[in-house]
C-alpha cells in the first residue's frame, strides 16, 4: 500500500486493470457491486508525530468513481461510453489546479496528459505498454516536451499481480526495486474502472489481489541491493475485502496503517 492516493497520483506512474481476464473480476460476479469510499492512512515516518490521510469517493448510479475528496483537494472524473476523458483537479480553495485528459488506441489507454492552463511548463505526459494479454508493462513519464530524461517504472506479472516493479530515470540516479508477494483475496480498488486504476498505478491499484510483503532494493553500480523489507498484517469483511491493513518494517517498526470502507450498489 503505497503513501499516495488519487490526488497526487499524476506526478507517479498511472493505473492498470486492461483488457485481461481481471474483466471478469470487476464486481460482475454478483447483482451488488462493492465500491470503495474511503480510506484513511496513519503514517508512522516519525513515530512520535503520525500524520493521517484520508480519501472520500463518491460514484454515480453506473458505479463510476465521479469524485474524490481529501485534504489536499477535490478531483472529479468525466466519462464517454465507460472510458474516462477528463480529470479536473481542484486546489482546497475550490479553484482548478490542473486537468488530465486521456488517449485511447481502441480499448487500450496510451497516454494521460497533465495541462497546467496557468504554468505550461508543469505540463506532463505520461505513456504506457502493454502485453499481448492488455497488462500494461512500462509507462514513461516526460515532464517536458523534449522529454529528455522521463521517469521510466516497468512491471513483470505472476498472472494478475505485479510481482515486480522497478523505477528509474528522471535525471537522476533514483532507482527502486520492489518484489511482491500477495493473499488471495480481493483489492480494495478491484471493482474501480479499469482505465482509472491504470492512471493510478502500482501495484496497490493494478494487480487482482492484496500484497503482503515488499521487498525492497536500490541499484548501485548497476546491481541491486535489497535494504528494505515490509510485512503486511491485514483484516478482511465477510465479503473478503481488506478493512484494515497494517505495514510493519523489518525490524518490526510500524510504516503504515491503512483502513477500507466500502458501499454496495
């Protein structure tokens, strides 16, 4: 479970569920579909002085994410014909921050564009690949129109799961590993559109399941080294979706925790 919700979600990698067999997991399975409406994180960075996040979401009758709220601001999300075209992102004054709007090659998402109106220059685009089975592998984040060094993350799959992302570019020599194991139960975002949880990305969004270690590596000279291990603890509802999530470091230090709340419609 990453420290970023919908709202700070352009300026990382975006979101997948494509064109692959994770269709038929999107909540079709029964006449009451289970929607995610909010989720409050208690970060432990500084033990002494923990910092809580919290994230509403609201839907239309279709069951499509239409608004997010959280204390850094509203986003509100357009659609034509069960694909989103526009995100608005609004300031906590209620003014307009900035807006994404999506490209499409038939039912694949190519590109999500971030325009500043008021300063072009934080503009960015952000590009994603797929496998033959729809599964977005890479996505390429350009913050400038020459895009000479984007932000390049790459995802191996162990069927619907990302079993590894990497991370690296951007002018710099930031790189990150991270390997995953995971439970057999449903996501809490499993039941968001597809494209959406593509535009949020990673493997808290993407894969089918719930992740319960991250193992975690820096590259050095070309080879990578793991300094940094995470442990999942996580409470399910009868239906089998997580409430609540706790990330513990190695030494058994608490990272995160992470609390689910769910509609039915």
């Amino acid at each position: 479970m990453k420290k970023f919700l919908f709202l700070g979600l352009m300026s990382s990698v975006v979101f997948f569920n494509s064109c692959s067999s994770n269709d038929d997991n999107e909540g079709n399975n029964t006449s009451a579909k289970v929607l995610l409406s909010k989720v409050t994180i208690v970060y432990y960075d500084n033990p002494s002085q923990p910092q809580t996040s919290i994230q509403t979401l609201e839907y239309n009758n279709q069951g499509e994410l239409i608004k997010t709220t959280s204390a850094l601001g509203t986003s509100k999300f357009e659609y034509s014909n069960g694909k989103p075209t526009k995100t608005t992102y609004y300031k906590p004054d209620g003014t307009v921050d900035y807006y994404s709007a999506y490209s499409y090659n038939g039912d694949l998402l190519t590109t999500v564009k971030a325009i500043y109106t008021t300063n072009p220059d934080y503009n960015r685009t952000i590009t994603y690949n797929y496998n033959t089975n729809g599964q977005v592998i890479s996505s390429s984040l350009c913050q400038s129109p020459a895009c000479s060094n984007p932000i390049v993350d790459t995802y191996t799959y162990d069927g619907n799961n990302i079993s590894t992302e990497i991370s690296e570019g951007g002018g710099s020599s930031y790189s990150t590993k991270i390997v995953y194991s995971y439970d057999d139960k449903q996501n809490p975002y499993i039941n968001i559109n597809k494209y959406l949880k593509i535009m949020m990305g990673r493997a808290y969004a993407v894969s089918q399941n719930n992740y319960l270690t991250e193992k975690i590596s820096y590259k050095s000279n070309g080879v990578w080294t793991q300094n940094q291990t995470r442990t999942s603890t996580i409470q399910y509802n009868s239906a089998g979706y997580p409430t609540e999530v706790i990330s513990k470091e190695a030494k058994g230090n608490l990272s995160a925790k992470y609390t689910y709340e769910y509609i039915t419609q």
